[in-house]
C-alpha cells in the first residue's frame, strides 16, 4: 500500500478497514461501530447512505425491526457522543468535513437531498 505525505493535522484511513470493524462484535460499545460504519463508507461530502435493514447487517445485529430498533439506539448513543452529525439515522451516517476528507466517492446523498452544490460548490482546498 502506499504511504502519503499529508499537510496540516490531517492523515488518511483505510476505509475497507473500516468497513471490517463495524461489524466486529469485538469492538464495543456499539456506537464506535456505528462511526467506524460512518468512516468506512463516507463519501466526499460526509454521507455514508444504507439501504433498508442494512446497517443492522454491517454492525453484526442482525434483520428485521428488532434489529432496526437496536441499531438506531446505536446511532443515538454515537450522535450524544458527537461522532456522528445529528441529521444521522439509520439510513445515512454523516460527518462533518473537519472530520473526514475523502476525494473518492459520490458528491451527493439521495437519502438526505443533498450534493455538494448544497455546500457551496468545490470541497477543495489548498492544505
Ligand atoms: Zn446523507
């Protein structure tokens, strides 16, 4: 894998990585999951979208409305922790770009109705 020369406070992650600890049942609380599933699938505009039950499937919960129910307890308890943005739910995980930075990715989220023309147009910026 390659290595990068970063400006400022910024450094990288691996999403896949990421991805592979939201649902490891070896990392708790579940919150972390939760913003671990954020990091692992955020787009350049911040929005990690989920289809229907699916992020009850990454975190290792398991189907249905149970599931679903366990699932956003765990998206509360990420947002009262703050490492999620509030407009979160099961559907979408947000970040703010403070946060995460990626330039792979869509610019948009269906979910939420938003593109990066909502967030005034380029996310570039010289570091
Ligand atoms: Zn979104």
């Amino acid at each position: 894998m390659s290595r990068f020369k970063f400006a400022g406070n910024f450094g990288a992650i691996h999403q896949p990585e990421y991805r592979r600890m939201a649902g490891d049942p070896n990392i708790n609380p579940r919150a972390f999951r939760v913003h671990f599933a954020a990091l692992g699938w955020a787009n350049q505009i911040g929005h990690a979208e989920f289809g229907p039950g699916e992020l009850a499937q990454i975190l290792g919960i398991g189907y249905g409305r149970a599931a679903d129910l366990a699932a956003n307890k765990a998206v509360t308890a990420a947002k009262g922790m703050n490492l999620i943005l509030p407009q979160s739910g099961l559907r979408c995980l947000v970040l703010p770009h403070t946060l995460f930075q990626t330039g792979k990715g869509s610019v948009v989220c269906k979910f939420h109705g938003v593109s990066i023309n909502d967030m005034g147009g380029s996310p570039v910026v010289s570091l």
